[in-house]
C-alpha cells in the first residue's frame, strides 16, 4: 500500500527547474499539444517560443489557491514566489510557472514529481 505524504512544513521545497537554469529569464507561457511543450518568453529580440520534446498522454489544469498549487485538496507549495498556470501530466508530474529564486516576474518552468513524494 502506498500512501502519499505531502509536505507540511512551509520551508520545504519540493520543486526543481524543469528547464535548464540558464533558461530564458521572462517565460510568459507555456502549453503542451502533439507531446511537445513549447514555451514562450521575452528577450532582447521581443517575443519567441521554443519548443522540446514532452511526450504526453494526457494533462488538465489543477488549483491554484493563494499564489499556491494543490493537488487533491493537499497544498504542495508553500513559498512566497510567484506562480502561474499549474497543471499535472500523467498523472505523476505537476509544471507550473514560477518566479522562485528568480526575481519577482522572472517566470521559468518548475516541476514538482509526485513520484518523489509517494512512500
């Protein structure tokens, strides 16, 4: 049987860069179709998107409450950055914009794998 322990102390990280750290600083958006994810950022050039293989069999939107993501009613995050349009793939792995360690309006991707958080 596994049970699922979701954090509960509000120092704790469970996300990590789902991009490279050295990712673009002003991601705006993102979306994820034909198991691709493409994202959407700002640079000196003005507006782009990059697209990356992101092979998918099915996504859809979860709660975003307080500028926190939960997931089956249980809040994941606890930090005081910024987030945006979080979604769960596969059923295992939670992406969502984030500005942690950043700078306010300096959005990446961030993922939270579920898996990690099962024992």
């Amino acid at each position: 049987m596994f049970i699922l322990l979701f954090p509960n102390k509000k120092n704790t990280q469970i996300s990590s860069y789902f991009l490279d750290k050295k990712s673009p600083l002003l991601i705006y958006d993102y979306k994820i179709a034909n198991n691709r994810l493409t994202y959407f950022y700002w640079d000196q050039k003005g507006k782009n998107a990059k697209s990356i293989p992101f092979e998918t069999q099915n996504s859809y939107s979860i709660e975003l409450r307080g500028n926190q993501v939960f997931y089956k009613k249980e809040q994941l995050t606890f930090d005081k950055s910024n987030k945006l349009k979080p979604i769960i793939v596969n059923g295992k792995t939670i992406i969502y914009l984030s500005d942690y360690d950043r700078g306010i309006g300096f959005y990446t991707l961030r993922k939270i794998n579920l898996d990690r958080l099962i024992k």
